[in-house]
C-alpha cells in the first residue's frame, strides 16, 4: 500500500438523533483504508450499519465525527467523482435506457461536444451489453437489465470510486450470478475502484479483493478484514473446489454465524 | 356476447326510457313544466340558429355557450399561472408549506358566491368579476395537487439529482415535474370542472351575457324548456371540457405512453 491511502475513512462516528434528546449511535470509530483499483466488498447482518457507511462515503449523509478523505480532500457532500449505484436502479422512468445515461453523461461531461456525448453513452451502453435495449423504457427491461443501466449510467460518469449498495440483492440468482461476471469483466477494463455492500457470502468472495466485516449494531465496526488472495480473472465454476476460496468462505461464515451471530429479529 | 349487448345497449336504454317516464310524470303533475317532445322541439328550434345576434341579452346559445368559455379559460388560464409556481414552491420547501397552508385551508372551503359581490365592487365590470371569482375559486386543486406531485418525487430520484449535482433549476426540469406533471394535470382537471360550476351561478348574478345569464332569463320569460335545455347544454360542454383535459394529461403522463 502506497504511504498515502486513495479512500481514507478516518476514524468516523455516525449517530443518528431520534428526537426528544435521544440518538442512535450506527457507527462508532470506522477506520478503513482502501487503495485505488481495488473492490472491495461490505458485509454484515441487517442493520449493522453498511448503508450507512457507503452513504457517508457518497456524501448524501453527514458523517458526526472523524473525516473521509478521498485523494486527500475531504467529502462533505454529494459528487460525481463518487457514483452510486442504488440498490432500487433509481432509473428515470420517463427516460429511456439511452437517456438516462446520456442525461447523466451531459451533465458531468461538460466538456463533450454533442456527437461526442453519442459516442460516450453508447461506449457505456457497450459495456454492458444492452445495445438492443437503448431505446426502451426502464419498465419494458428485466430488473437485471435495469440493474446494469444503474451499472452503465454509474460508469458512465467516469468515477473515482463506484459505489454499490446491494446492487444485485433484488435479483435471481442466475441473474445474479450473471451480473457478477458482468462486474467483474468491465471493472478489469475500466479499473474502478469499487465498493460493493452484499449479505451475499459468495458474491463477497468471489467479487473482492478484500471482505469487510462488520460487527452488529448499535456502535458497529469494523470486526475483521480478510484479503482474498485469487488472481482474476476468477471462474466462478473453477472456485467451487479452490482452497483459498473455501479458506475465505469458511472465514465470513465463521464470522457472521458465530462469532457476531444474530439472535434477535 | 348476449351480457355485453345487454350491458352496452339495453341498460341504458332502459336507464333512458325510465328518466323519460319520470319527467313525463312530473310534466303531468305540474301545470306548465315542458314536456319530453316539447323540449325536444324547442331543442331543434334553438339549435337551429345559434350564431343570431340581436344585440345586448338577445343572442344565439352558441354564442351565450361561446362567452362563458371564454371566461372559463381567462380564470382557468390565471388559475394556472399562479397555481403551478405556488405549488411547486410549496411542495419544495417546508418552510413556504408552513407559510401557505392556514391560508389555503381558510379560502378553499369559500364559495364563490360569497367572493362575487367583492370582486364586483373592485372591479365594476362584469367580465372581470367572473373571470377573478373563477380564478379564486379553482386555483385550489392545482396548488394542492401540484405539491403533492412533488412531494411524491422519491428519495432515489432526488438522490441521483444530488449526485450528479444537478441545480435547483435542473432538479425542477429533469427531475420534479416529469413526477409531477400528472398530478398538475389532476389539479387542472378538477379545476377546470370547479371553473364550469361556478360560472353558471356568477353569470346568474351578474346578467349581461353568458350560458348562466341566458338559463334565468328564460326563467323569467317563463320560457322554461329553455332551462331545461341549458341544463343539458351545461353538463354536455362540462362533458366535452373533462373529455379533453382527460387526453391532454394522458399525453403528458409517462406512465401512459403506451406503457405501465
Ligand atoms: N435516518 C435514520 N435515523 C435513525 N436511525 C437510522 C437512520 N438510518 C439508519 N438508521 C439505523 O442505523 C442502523 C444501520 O442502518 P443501515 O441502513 O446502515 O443498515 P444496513 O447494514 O444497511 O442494513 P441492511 O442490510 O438491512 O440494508 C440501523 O439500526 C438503522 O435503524
Ligand atoms: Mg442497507
């Protein structure tokens, strides 16, 4: 790791105030460093907090204490440097797959002459495939296919960092299984720096380089980090049996059911 | 194939030979009340010329339909200008709800009746005077409804708008009135309905011209098919305006391109 971290989350608290002078403490003493070009992946049970720390990084939450450097400057608000991907798609509906991208592109991409926006859209439109679906609507598309829109509009910005709140949670697992390859092959092309929470043990294995654990709520933090040592392309199939997949698969679910296992809800 | 037939054609049918029964009943009991046929061939005869003018409270009812439309549309027109920014500002900011709301409670449930005398005293002139009652009186759905279409905008939407740093005037454009835009047209709707209620009873009151002026004249020139006639005229171009506001949100609504 270089002496200066890419993403730097420097000891961040998080508490939410729930009126009448009382407060929920989400997160307390976050401190995580992520290089550039890595994916990184999130996990945890149901309401330790996750969201909460990508929206933090995205900026569309305020963070009560501590400070999240990206670069070196500070985040205290909402940009496109940071793209996120919503769980939901967040697809204009009144908007087709072509213009949701290109109203994105248009907006970040200033600098694009208009045959250039064209081009830049349909580059992004490329990359994940969905050239026979420019022009149809968000509702006319399967939700994997409006899911890579949300993928493909993300991108399309030119990011510093990509950031995925359950992106595939809402999907099959074909689909999902699908979307992964997808992910994995246009991340390896465009070199992203991703952050991608998942409840998902494979999908964390498969997709990361490094899984973060967290601990359970309130005053939830970072329990453990493990590096998944794989090289990639990885293969889905070819990992089923692969060791250190089993190693790091054996050690979230060692994690997750055992030593922070959840016994309420 | 027999059930629709039945339901299409027969039912109303029946529907209609029952109001006829009943109004035939009612002509016999009282002395002088138009009959069905009788109605029907004042209809003809006044539908037959109804562009004639014979100057200043003798006009075709085509004419008399024709100036109270255009009243309609000057309140309506005004009732939209004022509605959708004020609406707009309301389902934005919390702070201009706060502000607006007392107000908008108080006025809505006010008749237009009672707003008639005022605005004649201010304006001394009768066109004005429909055109603001029609105005004061149908601007309700459409700040109401307006605010609500945005308000109804999700979190995700407004969280892309964050992220892309969208300005407050892109945020309106791209992303507030497209949601919006079908609630608006709700609003205009039943607005454009209040606006055809209202300016039966202001033209009543203020006399000159105008369908509602027209339905009391003949009132007190006994003439009362012609009431009856206007009664069926009103509901005909209520009818036709709703019709039409219908197509016109629809166009506008996304959710009815020729999708869900
Ligand atoms: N605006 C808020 N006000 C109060 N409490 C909140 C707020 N947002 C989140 N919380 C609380 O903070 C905790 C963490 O929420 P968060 O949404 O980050 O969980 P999560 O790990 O993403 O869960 P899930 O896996 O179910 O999405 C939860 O206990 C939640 O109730
Ligand atoms: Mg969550």
């Amino acid at each position: 790791m270089s002496a200066k971290p890419f993403l730097n989350i420097d000891h961040v608290d998080k508490i939410f105030p729930l009126g009448k002078g009382k407060e929920y403490v989400a997160l307390r003493d976050v401190k995580l460093e992520i290089r550039e070009n890595e994916i990184v992946s999130i996990i945890g049970h149901s309401g330790c907090g996750k969201s909460t720390i990508l929206n933090l990084i995205a900026g569309l939450d305020t963070i009560t204490k501590g400070v999240i450097l990206l670069e070196d400057r500070e985040i205290n608000a909402p940009g496109p440097e940071r793209a996120v991907v919503f769980q939901n798609h967040s697809l204009l509906p009144w908007l087709t797959v072509y213009q949701n991208i290109e109203m994105a592109v248009k907006k970040v991409r200033d600098d694009l002459h208009p045959k250039e926006v064209r081009d830049h859209v349909m580059r992004y439109i490329d990359l994940v495939n969905l050239d026979h679906a420019k022009d149809k609507y968000p509702a006319e598309i399967s939700g994997g296919m409006k899911q890579r829109v949300g993928i493909a509009r993300a991108l399309s910005i030119e990011p510093k960092v990509l950031l995925m709140d359950e992106p595939f949670g809402a999907l099959d697992s074909l689909t999902r299984a699908n979307l992964q390859d997808h992910l994995m092959r246009i991340q390896m092309q465009t070199g992203n720096t991703v952050i991608i929470i998942t409840h998902d043990v494979d999908e964390a294995v498969l997709l990361s380089d490094r899984v973060i654990m967290m601990t359970n709520g309130p005053e939830a933090t970072i329990g453990e980090i493990l590096e998944v040592n794989l090289p990639r392309p990885r293969e889905r199939l070819a990992l089923q049996h692969n060791e250190e997949y089993l190693r790091c698969r054996g050690a979230i679910v060692e994690f997750l059911y055992s030593k922070f296992a959840k016994h309420d809800d | 194939m027999l059930l629709k037939t039945i339901n299409t054609i027969a039912l109303p049918t029946l529907l209609f030979g029952v109001l006829i029964a009943v109004w035939s009943t009612v002509a016999i009991k009282i002395p002088g009340f138009p009959t069905p046929i009788e109605t029907w061939n004042e209809l003809l005869i006044v539908l037959s010329d109804p562009m004639y003018d014979n100057g200043a409270g003798d006009q075709g009812i085509a004419l008399q339909l024709f100036s109270s439309l255009k009243r309609v549309f000057g309140g309506f027109a005004l009732a939209i200008a004022v509605g959708i920014p004020v609406g707009l500002l309301i389902g934005m900011s919390k702070i201009a709800q706060t502000a607006f709301n007392p107000y908008i409670q108080i006025l809505k449930p006010v008749s237009p009746l009672a707003w008639l005398p005022l605005a004649l005293f201010v304006f001394k002139d009768v066109d004005m005077t429909a055109i603001f009652v029609i105005f004061i009186t149908s601007i309700w759905p459409i700040i109401i409804n307006t605010a609500l279409g945005v308000r109804s905008v999700s979190d995700d939407f407004i969280n892309v708008a964050r992220v892309l740093q969208l300005t407050a005037f892109e945020r309106v454009f791209q992303i507030i009135l497209p949601v919006a835009v079908p609630f608006i047209f709700t609003g205009m709707r039943l607005s454009l309905g209040i606006a055809w209620l209202v300016i039966v009873a202001a033209e009543m009151l203020t006399g000159g011209l105008g369908i509602g002026f027209w339905i009391w004249d003949e009132y007190n020139n006994l003439n009362y098919s012609h009431i009856i006639i206007g009664i069926i005229l009103i509901g005909v171009v209520g009818y036709i305006l709703d019709t039409i506001m219908g197509f016109i949100a629809d166009h506008f609504d996304y959710r009815k391109r020729g999708r869900v």
